[in-house]
DNA sequence: TTCTGGCACTCCCGCACCCAGAGTGCTAAA
DNA sequence: TTTAGCACTCTGGGTGCGGGAGTGCCAGAA
C-alpha cells in the first residue's frame, strides 16, 4: 500500500479536519482547505482510492469521508507532524511537579495534570513493586502478636502491612531481624529478594540464626498475598470522556466506565507499553478491549534512576488531537521519572 | 398538613409504584393496586387533593402523577415500612467483613459492598484523623535528614509521612523522642495531641529534655500540612448510575461524576451525617448540591469503640428503593464499625 | 355527603410523508 | 488528467394525522 504525495497530503488533511470538527469531511470542503488548486470532482476520484484502501469511508452515501482505524494508524505513524511544547505550557507542567517529595501524591498531580492538559482521562500505574528495589524494612511490634512491616522501596514509597506472627517478638527480636534483613536485601529488586528467600527457606530452619530465623517469619506473611491489588492505577478526568459526542451511546460509556473502575483492562494494555520501552499508540479496536473501541490510549513508560517501572497516558476518542497529546504524555512521562529520581537524592533545605 | 387514612394509603401506593416502574401513576391502576375498593374517578379526586398538596405531579395533561419531593419527604419520614433483612442477605455482608484486618481495604469493601448490593453508588468517609486517638508513633531514619514517621491509629490505619528534619538524628534519638511521645501522648485524640503540642512549643525549647525536643522537632512536620485531603472518600459503583433513566441528560450525568472526583461537596454532605449522629436521608435539592438535584443520599454514621468516625451511604437517583436501601445502609455501617473496633482487639490465629 | 359512571377534552406518541440540503458517482468534454 | 454537469441518494427537520391514555367535571346514585 503505497500512496503518492497528493492522496498522502488529502489524507493528512482529512484527517486533521475530521479531529478539528467532527463532521464528515466532504470533496468541497478538502479542496478548499489543502492548500492544491484541484476541483472536487478531482477529490472524490481521490477519496474513492483512500477508500479502496480502506483509509476512509462514508457513513451513508451523501456524507463526506471519515477515517478508518487502518487510516488513523497510518496517519499516526507515517504523516503526523508532534507539534513541540510551548515554552509557558512547558513551564506550566514543570510547575505542577516542583517540591513535592510525596511520590503518591507525584503521581495523582501526574495523572490530574495529563487529564487537564488533554481534557482527557488521565491514567497513571503506580510502580510495580516487582521492578522497584528494596530500599529498607523495619518491624514493629503493634499488640501482642502483631507486627507492623514497613518498607521503603527505590522510589521512595511507603508500604505498610500488618501481619499476624504466631508467637509474640521482643522489640529487640525485631530489631535484629530488620537489620539483618536490610544487610542481606537491600538494593535488590523486589522479585530478587522473593527469589532468594524462597530459597533460604527450603533449607532448615533449625539451622538458621535467630534473627534469619525471625526475619524468614516476618517475610512469609509479606510474600504470601502481597501482590493481589498492588499495582495499581491512577485515574482522573473521566468525567471528560462524557461529553465525546462518539460516545453518546450511554451503553458505550458504561462499558468503558466499567473498565476504569475494574482496572485490570487497563492494567493489562498498560503492561504492553512497559515492555514495549518506548511511546505507544493504541487506536480504536488495536487494543483488543471491547470497552475501548470508540477509544485510542497514548502511553509512555516512565523511569525511576533509568529504569523503567512505570507507564502513563490518556484515553480518549479516536478522534483526538493526537499532535497535541503525544508530546504532552511524553513530557509528563519525563517529569513525573524525573522528580521520583530526584526525591532519591532528598531535598536539600530544611523541614 | 394532615392526610387522612386513605389519601395516606393512596400517596404511599403511589410512590411505590412509581418506584417499581418509573411510569406515571395513572388513577385506574392505582384504583386496581390498593386495597380499597374504589372508582378511577374517586382516586382522581383525592389525587387532585394531593397536587394540591404539593405532594404529586403531573407531567403533562394526559399522564398520571408522579411524587414530588416532598411527597418523597412524606413518604419517607411516614409512610414508609422498612423492611429487615432477610436471613440470607445479613450472612452475605457479614461474610464481606470477616477476617479482614486491613482498615484501608474494609472501607472498601464496604463501599463495594453498598452499591453491588444496592445497585448504586457506595460511598463511604475514611475516619477524620481528629476524631480517632493516637495508638502509636515511631520515627525511623530514612537518610540524612529525612526520617519516615509512622502514626498507628485507634482505628488500625497507618500513616506515614516523611519530613525533613534540618540536621542528622541518630536512631537512638528517634527511639528514645518516640519513646516520649508514645509515653505522653498515646490514647489522646489527634487533636487534643495537637494542641497540646502547641502549648508545648510555646515554652522554651532549651529548657525541655533532648526526647522531648526532638519529638518536638519530629512532630513540626506533622502538624503543619497534615489535614490537607487526609480526609478521604472511597467511592464505587458510579457507573450503575449510567443507567438510571432520570439522568439520561448526558449533562447532568457529568456533573454528578464531577462532584464524584471533586469529592470536596460529597465530603460536606457527609459532614453533615456525621455530627446529625443517626441515619439521614436527602431527597434531591435537599442537599442543596446541584449535582445531586434528581439524587437521594442515604446515609449512617459509624463508630469504632462506641465513637463516632465516619459516615457511610449510597446515592441514587430519587426514586430508590427505600425500604431495601436504609436497612442495608444501617446494616453496612454496624458492620464496618464492628469490623473496625474488633481489628483492635486482633484476631487470635497464627499467621 | 360521598361515590361513581359518563363524557368531553387534552396531550403524547408513533407513523407516514414531504422537502430541502448536502454530497456523491459517473460521464463526457476540455 | 482534470473538470463541469447532472442524476441520484441519503439525512434530518418539519408537518399532519389518528389512536391511546388519562384527566376533569358533572350529574345522578347510594
């Protein structure tokens, strides 16, 4: 499928009219707006090889043209010129990220800001605990047999999580444990440290030191359900998807409000872009969720000290500015790693 | 306003037939429904009375009467029979809560709870951190100048904040300020801590203990932006909303998921049934939000260790199902507050 | 006095119909 | 290869009509 310049540059156009308006583009209308001297007659013979080719169709006989998904895809990947930022808008984003340390909050402001730049739905995945490296642990000792586990991993998050030990542990007990759990772990990968205690823990317990021996303890109740609903998403702007005239089908935008409160959709679709290590555009269908078919989702994947444990994006109809968005969601993707790197290093002013 | 017996009987059949189907309530089929044994044309007098009345509608001409909101108001706080719970239903919700000891994930439940249950949309207030009494406070070094602060609440959360303190703290000083603090103000609500803390301050610093003073220092941090939207909402089921005929307006719909992700006006409603210390139910503009203008919140408070914390509830559109949403509301709230209170005690099992 | 049957009236709703407008596809000529 | 012209098609809004549902009121029955 090759196109010649002329059917290229009436594509391009159609296209970008069509996302300007929403209305069929008609012959009269294209020849008047690209910039050729051709008549409509002209266009039409054109329009009708596009549509051939499955770029465009008509929605009735009497209408203009619409682009197809295969035509958003080509103009995505082949004709689209990204418009860059501006310098204030730039300024503006760099702003929403500056002196905030919170690294849940950093993502909030991440996903709030995509959906308000866009006035699209923001969607942002917290770090996959997998991928994020163990920073420090520490026990404490909460009532008789309980005890709380708090760890702190690379990108500067907090965990909490109460477990319930058989027997009660001394302060000193689970200082140790901590300690010793901290000399041998920290800085591993999370999915590292599951690998090697499963491990250690095959071998006998009798063998272990005390403090191995409460640290294997404390570690079971952290690796049994730790995964269930961690990973976890952050959205915001929904509410913008409401008044895409595409998806005026109520029906429709259940489903897809469905998918924003179930989550593990997106999850999904959001997991391809952290392995695809680069920006990814899902148009229409291409994504493979009913829910999202009127939709396309721009994402990015973010780093944390130049690794990648993260993506964000928007989602949309497909019939977005995409020029528009795709430099905003790559900006956001760098902003939001770049300040969860920063926090690493901590500020340097006081409280 | 006095209703005799039978216009009573009349505008409580009415309602609940409105309620069942959505359609205007013609004088022939409620002649048919109640018991009475009575003509279309009588009904249709004492229907004109309660127009009259301001309790019922018309839409147009031709159509029956629909309740206004008042004639919800009357029917509700009246009228209505509340039915109890079946059997069934109670050990359904009472499954959801058990051996759960995750405070943060009990509220969810709840609210999940609420809207599957009710087919609306859950809604429930995480505890206002003034309200609930410190459990325990422990300091931890993360890195130079940056310490972890873990604040164990009555009510089985944890919270974490780090600060930035302005000079390095030896962990034995972050034990021993925990220690103090722990000793002076565990078991005293957060904002009795707070103000004594104030008072604290105010004395000179030289002449305190160096625990104190670094509990003091350690406890700067906390005080200063710790409310900001501590106070949370967990939501769910918003989409069963999508379907509610009343809100086919695309625009109304919007609003009210706007008041969703603001939270801010949801969050005043609530206040409100926290302090009014029993079941509350508004009734459209009642609550004086416009989003909520075609809505009802039903609402209950609930306690852990006998103290009001919370509130919970659903919203629908006005024609709910009362009689099956404020027992199960009720019910809810019992739940989650014994669930909550019990976590303190601690189950007994092993790990 | 209260209830009821009857009747005229009103309004909604679905249906068919028509018409103007917009845009296309095709053909023949430049 | 491009263009003008023309016939054709589809949409959407407006109009008119008839049936159905329900009311309000009145006069007579209980």
């Amino acid at each position: 499928m090759t196109l010649n310049q002329r059917s290229e540059l009436l594509l391009k156009t159609l296209i970008e009219r069509y996302i300007m308006d929403g209305q069929p583009v008609a012959s009269r209308a294209l020849a008047a707006h690209t910039g050729l001297d051709l008549s409509p007659a002209t266009i039409r013979n054109v329009m009708a090889d596009l549509e051939e080719l499955g770029l465009i169709r008509s929605p009735h006989t009497s209408a203009g043209r619409i682009p197809t998904a295969l035509g958003y895809r080509v103009f995505v990947d082949t004709l689209l010129k990204v418009r860059p930022l501006g310098e204030s808008e730039m300024r503006r984003m760099q702003g929403e990220f500056a002196n905030d340390y919170n690294p849940q909050h950093l993502m909030e402001s991440a996903s709030s800001l995509l959906s308000q730049v866009t006035r699209l739905a923001g969607i942002v995945t917290v770090p996959r605990q997998e991928q994020t490296s163990l920073r420090q642990i520490e026990f404490l000792a909460l009532s008789d047999h309980r005890v709380l586990v708090i760890l702190v991993t690379q990108d500067g998050r907090v965990h909490n999580r109460v477990i319930t030990a058989n027997r009660r542990y001394s302060a000193a007990e689970l200082v140790e444990a901590a300690n010793y759990f901290n000399d041998t772990y920290s800085t591993r990968s999370l999915s590292e440290v599951k690998r090697m205690l499963l491990r250690e823990m095959e071998k006998d317990s009798d063998a272990m030191q005390r403090a191995m021996a409460t640290a294997m303890q404390m570690a079971r109740g952290l690796l049994t359900d730790h995964e269930d609903r961690e990973a976890d998403l952050v959205v915001s702007g929904e509410s913008y998807l409401m008044q895409i005239p595409e998806l005026g089908n109520i029906d429709k935008l259940r489903k897809l409000f469905d998918a924003f409160s179930t989550k593990r959709d997106l999850l999904h679709l959001l997991d391809q872009s952290l392995r695809a290590d680069g920006m990814q555009i899902f148009i229409g269908g291409e994504s493979g969720y009913q829910a999202l078919e009127e939709c396309s989702v721009v994402t990015a994947p973010y780093r944390v000290d130049g690794q990648i444990v993260g993506t964000l994006g928007v989602i949309g109809p497909t019939r977005m500015a995409y020029e528009h968005v795709i430099p905003i969601v790559d900006m956001t993707a760098r902003l939001l790693g770049g300040a969860l790197s920063a926090q690493n290093a901590g500020p340097s002013e006081g409280a």
